[in-house]
C-alpha cells in the first residue's frame, strides 16, 4: 500500500498520539485495548512514529482511558442497544469500529480542520474499514455567525 504523507501542525499532530498508542498495544502480549484498524491506519501513514516511542506512560495512560470509555458504551449499549453516542472531539478514534453492535446511532463531532483530515485519511486510505455507515455519522462544527 502506498503511504500518504500528512502535513500537520503541531496541534494537529496530537491527532495521532491516540492512534499510534492503540497501535502500539497490540504488540504487548496482553493489550489493554485491542484496536486492530488503528495499526492498518498507522500503516497508511507516512509519518515519523518514532518520535513518539519515548512517551511510554502517555502511551498506557492512553490505552487504559479508551478501554475505560469503550467498557462504558458497551455497557450503555447492552442496555439500550439502539441508543445514540455522540463521540465529541473524535479526532482519529476508531471507538465505533470497537464497539459497534450493528444497531447504535453513531455520531463523531469534531472540529472542520480535524474533521477534514480524519476525513480524507480514512476515506483515500481505509474507507473499506468502515462499514457502510448506515448509522454512523462524522459531522465536522461550523463556527456560527
């Protein structure tokens, strides 16, 4: 597969701290969350990783805060199985790939420049990830006025 190089601010690069920390779980022999789309999504990426393999406690502190958000939907999702998540600031979580129970409404919320490189990230490398979005849905905010 070919790479995609990504041109982010500093800002903008803390999108793939997440990402690369789910990533990087699943090489421990006991991961704390198993998120198998966030390693093809690192792999589609050109950018230097590297840089973030020092940050060993951002990247467990990380893994555990998914594990405990994902345990919370799913037990909110066992008890309304049709409910509605808003997933506000989703930046490059693949948290509906985890939890999905084929019948949830879906929402990711996030801010239009994210939004626009989540967007194009997903959708030129790994759009077959995704099932087709029959209830999920990825809205960028639009400043008002």
């Amino acid at each position: 597969m070919t790479k995609t190089k990504v041109d982010l601010g500093i800002v903008q690069e803390t999108l793939l701290i997440p990402l690369w920390a789910r990533a990087v779980e699943l090489q421990q022999p006991d991961p704390i969350i198993c998120d198998p789309k966030s390693a093809e999504i690192l792999e589609a990426i050109d950018y230097d990783f590297d840089k973030f393999a020092t940050a060993n406690n951002s990247q467990i502190g990380t893994c555990l805060r998914g594990m405990i958000l994902d345990n919370w939907v799913r037990t909110y999702l066992k008890q309304h199985p049709q409910g509605a998540i808003v997933e506000i600031g989703a930046g490059l979580n693949t948290r509906f790939e985890r939890v999905d129970n084929g019948e949830v409404r879906w929402f990711d919320l996030d801010l239009p420049a994210k939004y626009l490189r989540r967007f194009s990230l997903i959708t030129r490398l790994l759009f077959s990830y995704i099932p087709p979005l029959r209830n999920s849905f990825r809205l960028a905010l639009v400043k008002l006025g």
